[in-house]
C-alpha cells in the first residue's frame, strides 16, 4: 500500500476545500479529483474529466475516497481558530457574533474578508486543520497513522 506524502496531503486538502471530490488509489498512489456532483452526470467526453471518470468507473476497487469535511466539521474548525484569538481582539468578539447568526458561515467570512491580517491568520489556520483532517480519513481508510 502507498502512503500519501505531506505534498498529496496538502493538495488533498486544497482540493476538497475547492469543491472537488478525490479518490485515492491505494497500490498506486494515483490521486483523481473531480468537481462534486461530475459523477452523477453523463459526462460529453470533450468536456474534460472523461479520462478521471473513466478511470474510477473501470477500476472500483481500485479507488477509494476520501471524504469532505461536512458543515458541523467545518463550524468546528471556524469556533477553534477563533479561540486561538486574543480575547482582547474586537475581531474575536465579532467572529464570536458572527457565529450566533444565522447565516454563521457568511457571516463569519464577511468579517475575516474584512478583517486585515487576521484573514491571512484563518487561512493559514483553515490550510492545517484541513491537512489533518485528511490525515484522519487516510487513517480511517489504512487503519494506520500517516508518517509526517
């Protein structure tokens, strides 16, 4: 079995945070991301991700993969990275409102867009959790931790 390289990890991640789905060949090593939904459609050959769709429909066994955050995952990571806030911050306290919302994932973001450098901060702190996240699926799926 392959193990997956902290490069794969961290496109992985990028990948399922763009929207995409990825399948992970296990012998190979060989990544197929395609954009979610694609799979459950005909797909016109010309439009692109035949080669990916083929791939997955004519080895199944072969492919297996690897699971998107889902909203309560993803809330999650938006409470931890604002617990790592200084308490003092006025953004920390806004994001705290924002979480309270309604609409908590567009509010939240509207604030970080807004935000300065605390924008570059939740990014780089999204970019990791997302990592290990991946880091988790893989270890569900091989049973054994991912080295670093």
């Amino acid at each position: 079995m392959e193990t997956l390289t902290n490069e794969q990890i961290k496109e992985i991640a990028e990948q399922l945070d763009c929207g995409f789905k990825c399948y992970w060949n296990k012998e190979s090593g060989e990544l197929v991301f395609i954009p979610e939904g694609l799979d459950d459609f005909d797909v016109d050959p010309e439009e692109g991700w035949s080669e990916e769709l083929e791939k997955l429909d004519n080895n199944p066994d072969d492919y297996v993969e690897i699971d998107r955050l889902t909203s309560r995952d993803s809330f999650q990571i938006m409470e931890d990275f604002v617990e790592t806030l200084n308490d003092s911050s006025n953004v920390k306290k806004r994001l705290i409102a924002a979480l309270s919302k309604k609409k908590p994932f567009r509010e939240f973001k509207f604030i970080i867009d807004n935000s300065g450098d605390y924008r570059q901060m939740w990014f780089d702190f999204k970019a990791q959790e997302m990592q290990n996240w991946v880091r988790e699926k893989i270890e569900e799926i091989t049973g054994e931790e991912e080295e670093d």
